[in-house]
C-alpha cells in the first residue's frame, strides 16, 4: 500500500508538471496572439494615405492581375448569352493570344541560358549534389500527389452513375506505352538542336498490307488460300514544339563543360549571362502587358465553353475531386514539407508567387510561365539565380505534380464509369504509369490528355473513353498548371535551403549578372523591395 501511494503521489506531482507546461504554453501562445492583433491595430490606426499608396505601388502587378482574372471571368459569362460566332470569339481572344506568343517566344532562349549559366557557376560536385537533391524532391512529390489522386477517387467514387450521362466529342489518337516512353528517350538526345528548337519526336502509325498464305499442314498448301491483312506498323514522325527535354539534357552538359574550362569558358559564361539579363529585361516589359492578356485568355475560354451543363452528374463530381486533391496537394502537402525542412513560414513564400500561379492559371501552361516564374522566385522571395536558373527549367520540363495526380485519378473514374473493378495490382500499375508519363508530359496545354492514353492502356481501360472528360479538361487544366508552378516553385526554395553550404562555398559572382549597374534594373519586381534591402543589404551579389 505504501509503495502503491508513494507511485501515486509521483504520478499525481508528475501530473500536475504537465498540466502547468501545457497551461504556460497557451498562455504564452495567447500573449503572442494578444501581442500581434495590438501591433496589427496599431499599424491600421497610423496608415495614412502615402501609406495605402505605396502598398498598392508595391503590389501592382499582383493587383491588376488579381483584378483580370475577376474581370475576365464576369466578361466572359456576361458575353455567353450573345452566342458569338468561332471567328468572333478569335477576335475576342486576340489580345490573350499575344500574351501566350510573347512568353513562349521567351522560353526557348531563357531556358538554355538559364541553365547553362546556373550550371556553369557551379562546381561538378555542388551541381551533382543539387541535382540529386532535386531530382528526390520531384520524384516524392509526384508519388504523393498520385497517391492523393488515388485516395480522393475511391473515397469520393464520382464514377458512380450511368456511362449515359455523358457525351463523346472527339476520337483519341492511340498511343503506345513502350513507343511513347522510346520517344521520350529518344527526345533527350536530338540528333539536331536546331530542329530540337521547333520539334519533338514522336512515334507515329502507318497501315502495311500483309499477304499471309494459309497452309492445312506441312506438305499441302490450299489453292486460293492467300489473304490481305492490314496491320499497324510504328514510323518516325514529329510534332510541332519545342522539345525541352532535349534542350534541358543538352544545356546540363554544355554548362557543366564551360565550367569546368574555367578561364577559357569565361567568355561562353559572359555571353549566356548578358543573354539571360537581357531575357529578363525582355520579361519586364511583357509584364505590364500580362494583366491584359489573362483577362481576354480566361474570358475568351468561358465564351467559348460548348455546355456549363455538362459540369453537373457524375462530370461535376469527377471536378470536384480534381479540385479536392490539387487543393489538398498545394495548399497543405507542399507547404508542409517547405516547412518541415526549412522552418520557415509557407504561406510568405507563396504571398511571393501570386502573379506566378495567376499567369498559370491564365495561360495554362508552365513553360509559357516560365519567365514570370523566375522574376517571382529571385525578386520577391530572393532564391539565389544558381538555384533558380537549375531547379526551374527542370521543374518546368518533368516536375508535373498536378498532372500525375489527374492522370492516377482520371484514370480510376473512366474504370469506375465502366463498372470496372480495379485489384490492388492494377492500381498499383496506374500510380507507377501516371508517375512516369507526368515527366514525359511537356509544359505545353492540355499533355496531360495525350500522356492519360499511356495510363488508360497499362491496365486495359478503354482509351477512346478519355473523350469523357474533354468537356471540363480545359479548367482542370489550368488547376493543375497552377499546382505545377507551385510546386516547381517550393523546390527551388528547398534546394537553395539544403544546398546553402555548398552555395556559400562557391563564388556568388559566378552566378550572378555581368551587367553591373548603379541604378535599379528595370525588371525589379515591386513587391517588398524597399523593406527588404534596407534590412538586408546586398554585398556581393549584382543588385536585382
């Protein structure tokens, strides 16, 4: 009895320890909240108008681009009703077509320079471990935003319903897995560079007429038996656009030869870099363009939708699933991990992105987003140049986190729509497949759509039924270029955070601009430029 009371006693003492730890800590947790909301009241009390003003000086950009996508979407649904013509509507859309042609026009010239000069400012052995690292960041993301995909489609069951419902649009090209994943690595090495700036190669399909003769056995052949069958047979062929994952591979090797050339690859390195600079001077200009271009982009897009109908029934639902996991990828798995390996707050990293996810959400494309991408990450969040210019053109051309989960889930609909019953197996062959077609998917509009046939055919589903879906792509689309972005986007400031030794070790001048100036560049983003340089003064690198 005693021993049992002694034990009691230390576990009631121990007890009341925790219970006033636990006490302590919210108290503390309520004085910082008390502390925050006084120094937040204050700060309204004292804003006066210079003030207001030069928030919105600051935040201009973010705020006219906000302010297109609102406009551009009550444009485009108050115009609907007037049922405008296809030529109208290319009218209407002019002005969102140059903005896209304008920023493509960008991508080929600031990916191979970025690259190359992000490369060459490295060391063999900083770049590898960079690479290396980053390469570990695309591959778990992508796993978990397939297994989101995976989770959300068989929890939700959106394909629940009658095959009826919908309507198909289009016939979809057949494609084989083994030809297309042949076709990406024979698209890492272009056999012309030139040709790689305006091409891609693609595996494409003849009919060959074969005469097959019909024996009964081995010494009597039937008279007339010869018959004429028509097979498929691969040929080579090519498609319109940039291939990037050729110029990608080709641009890592060519910087790091120039920068292991040391004195002699200097005036390659000079030449890159001024190109670069120049490229984004380029971007700074476009800019002030850019709020013009989404909102004639996204209204034109609502003008042009066939049926707003068709987003009710099991559609509506296989959207909200879309929606449900790409939010729960990028609103929680990726700022998560940010925060887990950085310890730094999420959310203020991605304030520094908004014009970035709103030009993909406008363009629906993360190479044309390119540019913008690059302006956000080294202006607002200040991600050093050697991290930007080797994380986000790889990003851009393999990092499809958004798609990998559309493909793993789009895939298990048309299985659910067909009364299909998915094994452990099968699902398992789908999140494989949906991972590696993600990276074969270039950063062009709607590849998720050609890449979904790789996927559909692994575990037999019917590939024409991909037509099912057509109706809502080209919103989703822009969704999952928006969580792309993103994502490439975090990487970069999770690779900067990992790779900071190595970084420090090597010479900041090396990556940086040779255009020395005294006065601001004139793509300096305005967003919190003058806060940030007064507490943290630049000393070795070029001023940006």
């Amino acid at each position: 009895i005693v021993i049992f009371q002694s034990h009691l006693n230390v576990f009631v003492h121990l007890n009341g320890e925790n219970q006033q730890k636990t006490r302590s800590g919210l108290k503390q947790i309520r004085a910082g909240i008390q502390s925050r909301s006084v120094k937040a009241r204050q700060k309204v009390e004292n804003m006066t108008k210079d003030d207001v003003k030069g928030f919105f000086t600051r935040n201009a950009f973010v705020i006219l681009t906000v302010a297109a996508v609102i406009i551009g979407i009550i444009l485009g649904f108050a115009l609907r009703p007037y049922n405008m013509s296809y030529r109208e509507i290319k009218f209407f859309s002019f002005p969102g077509e140059l903005l896209m042609r304008m920023l493509q026009m960008l991508v080929l010239p600031l990916l191979v320079s970025s690259l190359i000069t992000g490369i060459a400012a490295l060391d063999s052995r900083a770049s590898g471990k960079m690479g290396i690292r980053a390469v570990v960041y695309y591959t778990t993301t992508t796993i978990i935003a397939v297994f989101i995909g995976i989770v959300m489609v068989l929890i939700i069951h959106p394909g629940k319903g009658s095959k009826d419902e919908f309507s198909k649009q289009q016939q979809i090209e057949q494609v084989s897995a083994a030809d297309a994943f042949l076709d990406l690595i024979r698209n890492m090495f272009p056999p012309n560079l030139v040709e790689a700036c305006t091409k891609q190669f693609k595996t494409q399909y003849a009919k060959r007429v074969v005469h097959v003769t019909m024996t009964i056995n081995d010494t009597l052949v039937a008279p007339n038996s010869s018959q004429q069958i028509e097979e498929m047979i691969p040929v080579p062929g090519s498609v319109n656009g940039i291939n990037a994952l050729g110029l990608v591979v080709f641009s890592i090797c060519f910087g790091l030869i120039i920068g292991n050339m040391r004195e002699q690859g200097q005036p390659l390195r000079d030449f890159f870099d001024c190109l670069n600079e120049a490229i984004m001077r380029l971007v700074a200009i476009i800019m002030w363009y850019a709020p013009i271009g989404i909102l004639f982009l996204i209204a034109g897009k609502i003008v042009e939708m066939d049926d707003i109908s068709a987003m009710g029934g099991q559609l509506g639902m296989y959207t909200v699933t879309v929606i449900c996991g790409l939010l729960i990828h990028a609103i929680f798995v990726l700022p998560t991990l940010y925060f887990v390996i950085t310890r730094k707050n999420p959310f203020v990293f991605i304030s520094g992105l908004l014009q970035a996810l709103i030009t993909a959400l406008g363009t629906s494309s993360s190479s044309a987003t390119l540019p913008i991408t690059f302006k956000c990450l080294e202006e607002n969040n200040k991600v050093d140049k050697r991290v930007t210019r080797f994380v986000l053109p790889v990003g851009a051309t393999i990092n499809m986190d958004g798609t990998a989960l559309y493909e793993a889930l789009a895939a298990i609909f048309i299985a659910q729509v067909n009364d299909y019953q998915l094994n452990f197996g099968q699902i398992l062959t789908i999140s494989i497949t949906a991972t590696a077609a993600s990276i074969g998917a270039a950063g062009i509009p709607q590849a998720g759509l050609v890449t979904m046939v790789i996927v559909l055919t692994s575990v037999g589903l019917p590939t024409d039924d991909i037509t099912l879906i057509i109706a809502v792509d080209w919103f989703l689309d822009r969704l999952r270029t928006t969580t792309n972005v993103l994502g490439d986007s975090i990487g970069a400031g999770i690779v900067e955070h990992l790779s900071r030794h190595e970084l420090q070790n090597t010479d900041p001048e090396v990556g940086n601009s040779v255009v020395e100036e005294s006065e601001k560049k004139p793509y300096q983003l305005i967003n919190q430029e003058n806060e940030y340089e007064n507490e943290h003064p630049v000393s070795n690198e070029t001023k940006m």
